[in-house]
C-alpha cells in the first residue's frame, strides 16, 4: 500500500489555531456505514448507549520543548575560540531510564556524542545519535528533580502546523491539556480529550455509559509524516503505555455484556490494540508500543473511536482509514473540508463507527 493513498489537499486556512470556546462546542462529524452526520461534541451523549464503556488517555502534557545551547571543545590547537557554540532545540519523546531522554533536536546535523548542550540552567550530555533521528540525552539531573526542571524551562510543545504560525502563550498550557490529565510523560496532547468537559462527562455516564482511564504517553513522533513511498518500509516510534488489570477486567466485562468500547483518540485505540489478544481479549499492558494500524487490520477491541481531522500521509490518517474504510474516510474528509471543519489538533472532531 502507498502512502499516497491518503493524500488530499489541505487549506492552510483550515489549521485551527486555538480550541473552540466553550471546548464542548466543537463540531462533530459522525461517520456510521457511510452515512454522514453534522453534530457538535455536546450531542456524544446521543450516540452511546447504556452498558457502553468510554475510554480515555490520562496522561498529562509535559512542556518539553527545550531551547539551549551545544557546547564542544574547539578541534583547532591554539584556536581564539575554545569553545563551538550553536543554538539549538530538543523536543523530548520518550523517557528511557530516570535521567536519559531520547529527542529530536534541531539542527541535529549539528549534535555529536559526548556534546553537552546547556538547556538555561539544566544540562545534559548527548549520549547517542540513532539512525532514526532521534539523539539520546542524559541529563544531569535525575528523577523528580530532573522533571522539576524541565517544567521549569521548557515550554509547551505545540504541533509544528500551530507553532510556525504563532508562539505557545501561558493559554496553551491549559487549552493543551484534557480534563482527564493526570500522569505525566505525554510530550503531545491526546487530541480528541480537549474536548471534554465536566459538564460533557457528567451527561455521558447519566446515559449509563462507564467511563475507565488508561496512560499512553504520546511521543514527538506522533508529528512525523511518513516518508516512505511505502508503507511496509515505515517505521513507527514506540511509546509507553498502561492498561491496569482493573481496567482491562472492567471493559471485558462490557464486551461480554453486549456492551461496546467507545475510545477517546487514536491513543487509547493503540494502547487497546496492543493490549488485546487475537481472540479478542484485553490484557493488562504495561510496556512500549509501536503498533503501525493501516487498512486490512482486524480491530480486536474497540468498536467505536472519537478523533479529530488528521494530517494528510499521516499515520492516525491511515489508522482511521482502517478502522471506518478507506473510501468512507476519503468521502468524510472531503465533506469536512467543504463544509468549514476544523482541523488538527485544536480543530473539531469525528465519531466514526468501526466499519
């Protein structure tokens, strides 16, 4: 299959550049066996029904955008400069031990092992430079203190569609953040939760509707296009997850019950995936996931997903193209655009039914 395949044109104009106001205003394109519906997020609780399970990802947003400077001995005997400098960006992706980052760094043409690169008052030390553009870095602080100080001096890690076209303001770091976020780790928001509003929760679990958390801390690769004209040669970027054995017992107690699994976002849809067996049960997880969904995937356990518009020859593009059809998501997006739908991260969002 070709990554070509799930092109369309995007109007720059459709990027949305804050939330809607209230968040649960939103519109909402609902997408069931290709009968297109146009709603607003306030009306979810119209389509779920008693004995449903909502599932969200709980994880918090950490501001992991780093501007610092690299520091390396000069090579040249006797140079006036002891020292080369250069300016650069880290945005964390996943955390590989309780002092080392892995990050895509800017301009990573630039970083070398054993650099050290000076983040204002945090530092750190590159350990490692993948193949895969990611650059290991071992901080000098560890644990609490090490997260104390990234909180201190990074900012909030905007998508790369909103931050060209204006700078993360003290706002984001609320709008980018669920009503569900409890754990740290997540260097992107799970999109679809922004959304959500108490009053919105409160209406869902009246309908008779369980609500349960699960983690998966989003990484920066979530940003990636896919390069590859190929699919089969794409790579996904692992991240780690959670489902707790409460949850996974809980929500196969909904299946069994003639119940469906609604998830909040592609995230907690990867986590599911991952965590379920071939004969459909969902396991306790807790572990890294690189879980690549493309069409011909046999969804094991969620039956419905809520997501926002994605990006053209992305992966989520290709993840919702297998989950409500190819052909049906091609005919949504296009009725999206026509139609004045918001997109990406602080756009507006989709109920799609599994096909």
């Amino acid at each position: 299959m070709k990554t070509a395949d799930f092109d369309f044109d995007l109007p720059e104009d459709r990027i949305a550049l804050r939330p809607a106001d209230p968040r649960d205003s939103a519109r909402l394109l609902v997408v069931n066996n290709g009968v297109l519906d146009d709603r607003i997020i306030r009306d979810l609780p119209d389509f779920l029904r008693p004995g449903d399970a909502l599932v969200f990802n709980d994880t918090r947003v950490i501001p992991a955008r780093l501007s610092g400077v690299r520091t390396r001995p000069n090579p040249v005997p006797g140079a006036e400069t002891e020292t080369l400098t250069v300016e650069v960006e880290a945005t964390l992706h996943h955390r590989d031990a309780p002092d080392v980052w892995s990050a895509f760094m800017k301009p990573g043409k630039r970083i070398k092992p054993g650099d050290r690169i000076a983040f204002q008052t945090l530092e750190a030390t590159v350990a490692a430079k993948g193949d895969d553009g990611l650059i290991t870095l071992k901080f000098d602080l560890s644990g609490p203190a090490l997260d104390d100080a990234i909180r201190a001096v990074g900012v909030m890690p905007l998508p790369p569609y909103i931050a060209a076209k204006r700078p993360e303001d003290d706002r984001d770091r609320s709008d980018y953040q669920t009503v569900f976020a409890e754990h740290d780790g997540s260097v992107a928001a799970p999109t679809a939760g922004l959304h959500f509003t108490p009053a919105l929760l409160d209406a869902i679990r009246a309908r008779g509707v369980s609500t349960h958390a699960v983690t998966l801390h989003v990484g920066a690769g979530t940003f990636l296009p896919v390069k590859a004209d190929d699919l089969a040669d794409h790579k996904m970027h692992s991240e780690w997850g959670e489902v707790s054995p409460e949850t996974a017992a809980a929500l196969n107690a909904v299946h069994a019950a003639g119940g469906r699994i609604v998830c909040v976002g592609t995230t907690s849809l990867r986590l599911l995936e991952s965590a379920t067996t071939e004969a459909g049960e969902i396991r306790p997880f807790h572990g890294d996931t690189a879980i690549f969904i493309t069409p011909g995937y046999r969804f094991r356990a969620v039956d419905v997903l809520m997501t926002n518009f994605h990006l053209p020859k992305s992966t989520l593009f290709m993840l919702v193209s297998a989950f409500a059809g190819q052909a049906t998501m091609k005919t949504a997006y296009a009725h999206a655009l026509a139609d004045g739908y918001r997109f990406y991260s602080y756009g507006d969002g989709s109920l799609l039914f599994r096909a």
